[in-house]
C-alpha cells in the first residue's frame, strides 16, 4: 500500500501539496476529486475501515443498532516529512471523521483534540493527544477541532484520512445533532 501512494501518478492518487490555506509543507490528495478507498488496491482496507467507524456510530448511538447507514463522502491520503504539521480545523459538514496510520512513529507528531467531548464520553472535555502508530485508527466526531503537531523527525508520517455521513434507515422523531 505504502508503494502505491508514494510512487503513484497524480492522477491515480491525486497526490499533490498541501493547499496554502493549511499553512504546512505536506503532501495531500484531499480535494483531488479522488476517494482514494474506492481505489481497488484499498478495497480490503476501506472495508475494515468502514465496519469500525460503523462499530464507533453504533456504540455512540445505542438507541438504534443495527439501524444506520454509512456514507464515505471523502478520503485522501497525507503524507507529513519532517517540519510538517496542520493547524486546528474540523471536518464538517460529515458527522464522523477518521485518520489511519499508514507509516507513523509516535514521536512523528500527536494528532490533538481541543474539546473533544463526544456523547459516550461526557467526562472528556480537555484536549486529547494520539500518537500517531503505524495501523492505528482513530475514529471522532467531525465537528471536534484538532489539530496534527509538527513531525520532528527525518522520517514519513503517512495516513488517511476520511469523512462519512451516518444516518439512520428508519429517522425516528430525534434530534440528529444529539448524536455525535
């Protein structure tokens, strides 16, 4: 998989640098065009990914297991060498968000949630810090702002990110911005 993203075209992977908006020196394919776990080489991965955010939807919303469905709106990859970072943003409008850790050590930059209080864990309003962890998932609500701490290594920091859109089948009479 690592082969494929670093020595793949542009127009497979639509891999590019960072927009100057995000004010990082990184690589990204977001806003290529490219869902890049809908590329056959990710169907295994996309898979896994896909059944554990539903896990997450499905343990934040208890009242109605079994009863959601999962749209994957985005995903791209990013590829962060040393001094690269991403300042505090969110990923609205999709509810649930994701990062999967392609190559990543932890001292390659915390992902950190500023506020990060999801329904399931009422407790948990200070920021958090993830190291990033080759085959780690971190799954979160999208309205939660973080950020990604400066890699300071000479190494790769490499993953993918996405957005879904969960919704129930049946839309019972409840308020949906109660549910992440």
């Amino acid at each position: 998989m690592l082969k494929y993203l670093l020595e793949g075209a542009e127009e497979t992977t639509g891999i590019k640098d960072a927009p100057d908006s995000w004010g990082c020196s990184m690589l990204t394919s977001y806003g290529s065009n490219i869902n890049i776990l809908e590329q056959v080489e990710l169907n295994t991965l996309s898979t896994l990914i896909m059944q554990e955010v539903l896990k997450y939807v499905e343990f934040v919303d208890r009242e109605h297991i079994g009863a959601h469905t999962l749209k994957l709106d985005n995903s791209f990859f990013n590829i962060g060498g040393k001094g690269s970072y991403q300042e505090f943003h969110t990923h609205l409008p999709s509810n649930v968000s994701f990062v999967y850790y392609v190559q990543a050590l932890p001292e390659q930059g915390n992902i950190v949630f500023n506020g990060f209080n999801p329904p399931s864990l009422p407790w948990a309003y200070h920021g958090v810090d993830v190291p990033p962890i080759t085959g780690r998932l971190v799954i979160f609500p999208s309205h939660t702002p973080h950020q990604v701490i400066r890699n300071r290594t000479e190494g790769l920091r490499v993953s993918i990110a996405g957005n879904c859109t969960a919704a129930l089948e049946q839309p019972w009479d409840i308020d949906p911005t109660t549910l992440f």
